[in-house]
C-alpha cells in the first residue's frame, strides 16, 4: 500500500451495525473513496438510526450526512461509491472479497471469535474486539472495551476478553439493555426516541412482555418482525434521556473508527 492515495483505497467491511457503521462514517469523511459493507439479510441492530444495515430493509439509510445504499453488484456498488455513497451488499460468506480484492478488510461483526477472517484476505486485516490475534490471524486489533484502553491499537495479542457486562450509561450497565426472555419473533416495539420509565411494556417477543427496567430514552430497538434467540440484545435504554443521542454515532463507535483510520493510514504512510 506504500504511496497509494487514500482516496483510491477499498476498504470491506464485515458487519453493518453500529461499531461497523461509526468505522465506515470515520473513513468516508476521512476521504476513502470506496467503502462496502457485507452484512446478513436480516440484521439485527439495535441502535438501527446510527448503523447503516437499515439500507438493508429501507434501500438508503443517513447517519450524519452519510448515506449508504444498498446494492446487489458490482456495478450497483461502483455507482453508489461514485455518487458520494457507502454500498451495503448482503454477503455474509463474505464472497465479494476475492472478486473485490481490497486493500483493507475490518471485521466489525463483534461476534467476540474470529468468524473465517484471515490475514491473507487484504495487505491490512484489522479485528474489532476479542477473538482475534494481531499478528496471527489478522495484522492489528483494535479494543473494543470501554475504559482506559479503549480504541488502542494493538500490533500483537489480543483484546481483553468479554466481560459479559455492558459498559456503564449513567451509572446503569446491565440494566439498560433489553435482552429476548425466550426464542421467537419480535413485535410491538415501542419506536426508537421514546421516553420510557420503569415498569413500562416496551416490546414483546413471541407473546412475551419485556418491560423497560429503568427510565430513560428508548436508544435503540431491533426491527419488528425479526427472529431472534432467547438472551440476544433487542433494546437499549439511554438512561441520560436526551432524544438526540438516538441519531448519532456514539463516542465508542467514534473512538473506534478513528483507531480504525489511524490503522491504516499508519500502513498507508509507510
């Protein structure tokens, strides 16, 4: 990658959600000028206003005067880049990588293990978070952990492993995220935005009430009609209750992309 301009570098990005979508928001205003995202066809984030899957289900989604669209080619992807635009493309195999060959490849899917990702997929692999090792199966991770290391990039080891406890919003941790109590399809979903207090039915899953365990704003809310498994994450209550952090990029997604940027500018300027 020595002396290639930044603008002409691809960069694939596993996952579409909200730390994938804080990443590729940082390098698009960073001026890369090809950016795709392969996500599943039924995503499921939750903070959906600041992850660019939506583009999945609606077409187009905006974060923050970025738009993304979704694509189905080659030449889709090609028109979207050349129009200013992110492309979404539903690949979860991942099998625009060999056809695209890209210069950089970031797993962003934070499955806490390494999926099939490997250092030969780019000339600079990045991992997000725990289940990867810098310098083995990939060439930098990056810390996904919240706390003093946070966005540190390593060039070998690993992250620190997951703890199992969301990071602290207001004093509230495991309190504040809405898991599923039992398999099935999700409905009655209250919008995402909404102030809610405790005790209040905020969505149900297979006929099962969830109730929102602490005042807040609803942050984030996975997609109606969407199947999911007993303990997945479907809802985000913001306990600070300001609407307005519903449609932008945390400062953890924040950090994050700009670890991601510093990475590969740190190997494009070598």
């Amino acid at each position: 990658m020595t002396n290639r301009r930044f603008d002409d570098i691809t960069v694939v990005i596993k996952g579409a959600g909200e730390m994938a979508s804080g990443v590729a928001w940082t390098l698009h205003q960073a001026g890369v000028g090809g950016i795709l995202l392969l996500e599943r066809s039924a995503p499921t984030a939750v903070r959906r206003r600041v992850s660019f899957c939506e583009a999945v289900d609606t077409g187009r989604h905006t974060v923050e005067g970025v738009t993304a669209l979704c694509v189905r080619d080659t030449d889709e992807m090609r028109r979207a880049w050349e129009g200013g635009c992110l492309a979404v493309r539903v690949d979860p195999r991942w099998r625009s990588l060999a056809a695209l060959g890209p210069q950089v490849v970031i797993d962003a899917i934070l499955a806490k293990r390494n999926l099939g990702t490997h250092r030969e997929e780019a000339d600079l692999v990045i991992g997000l978070g725990p289940g990867f090792t810098a310098g083995m199966d990939v060439h930098r991770v990056i810390e996904t952990q919240r706390g003093h290391h946070l966005g540190r990039i390593l060039t070998a080891g690993s992250a620190a492993p997951n703890s199992g406890v969301p990071g602290s919003i207001g004093g509230h941790t495991t309190a504040r995220v809405l898991r599923a109590p039992t398999d099935g399809r999700v409905s009655a979903g209250t919008p995402i935005g909404t102030p809610v207090a405790t005790g209040q039915a905020v969505v149900a899953v297979a006929g099962v009430t969830v109730k929102a365990p602490i005042d807040g704003v609803l942050r984030g809310m996975i997609r109606e009609g969407r199947q999911v498994s007993a303990g997945l994450k479907i809802g985000d209550i913001d306990p600070r209750g300001d609407v307005g952090y519903c449609d932008t990029i945390s400062e953890k997604a924040r950090t994050i992309g700009g670890a991601a940027l510093l990475a590969i500018l740190n190997t494009v300027s070598r």
